[in-house]
C-alpha cells in the first residue's frame, strides 16, 4: 500500500488530487501541506512513498523543497506539478530529482498514470516533454552553452555579466 503526500498551496488543487488519489485501490493514505515548512515537517513525521509536489510554493521554492527531499528521505519519489510550461522547468526538475513532471492542465487519466508509474519506482514524462528532451540531443555541440538557457535566465546571465 502507497502513502501519499500532496504539496499544494491551493487547497482546491489539494482536495481534487486527493479525490482522485482516493479511487486508487493501491494508495492506502494521503497527507497534505500548504506550505515548503509544511511538507518538510510531514515529511519528518512519517514515511510518504510519494510526494506531489508544486514548484510554486508560498515560503520555499518547490526546486528547494525538492533538493531536501533528495537528500533527506532518498525513498520518496516526487512526482512535480506545476503550471509552469514544461519547456522552462521539466528539465531542471528533472535534473534535481524528480522522478516526473506534469502541467497542472493533464487530465486526470494522465495525472493517475504518472503516479503509477512513479509508485513502481519508474520515471514518467508526458509525449510533449519526450519530444523536447529528443529534441536536445540534436543541438550542435558547437553551440554556445548560454544558447539552451530560457529567455528569463538568459536575461538574469546578463545582469550577472554586467555586474548586477
């Protein structure tokens, strides 16, 4: 049986997910946090096998809530979802350890097959973020590294650049 936890700061997004998560036969219980403090402490508490996790958090960034996770409780997945387009964050989710990426607009069937896929210790990635990962490895390797930064981190590299 999965414990699930879900870290939200809406608590309609909360209440939904958890609607869904309770017609899952395999997901024995299902906590919620409102905030980064919130989860860590759950997290603290007791053993969650999963972690539903949104990036936009009130006190803590979802990126830094996750990197805790990683390093302090390795047996919990975490499964991000976000309404931030995947071409600007997947990567970096994924890259930070989330075991998957969804945009709080998939549908349901979508969102349960993720969290399956995740519960078996599997990584999940919707078809458009599968075409975006295949499409980086066709970037010329002559290309500059500062070329595959979003348009808004390449707006902070340059502030950086000028000493700002």
């Amino acid at each position: 049986m999965v414990r699930v936890l879900i870290a939200d700061d809406h608590a309609l997004i909360r209440s939904g997910l958890m609607q869904l998560l309770q017609e899952d036969r395999a997901v024995r219980d299902i906590g919620e946090a409102a905030t980064g403090e919130q989860t860590l402490d759950r997290l603290r508490e007791s053993r969650w096998d999963l972690l539903l996790l949104d990036i936009n958090m009130p006190d803590r960034s979802g990126l830094d809530i996750l990197k805790h996770v990683r390093s302090g409780f390795p047996d919990t997945r975490v499964l991000v979802i976000s309404a931030y387009p995947e071409r600007q964050y997947a990567r970096n989710v994924l890259r930070a350890g989330a075991s998957g990426y969804l945009a709080n607009d998939t549908a349901s069937e979508e969102l349960m097959r993720a969290v399956r896929m995740v519960i078996q210790g599997r990584r999940y990635v919707s078809a458009s973020l599968a075409e975006l990962l295949v499409n980086d490895l066709d970037v010329d390797a002559q290309q500059p590294i500062h070329s595959q930064l979003s348009e808004r981190e390449f707006q902070i590299f340059c502030k950086i650049a000028v000493g700002k």
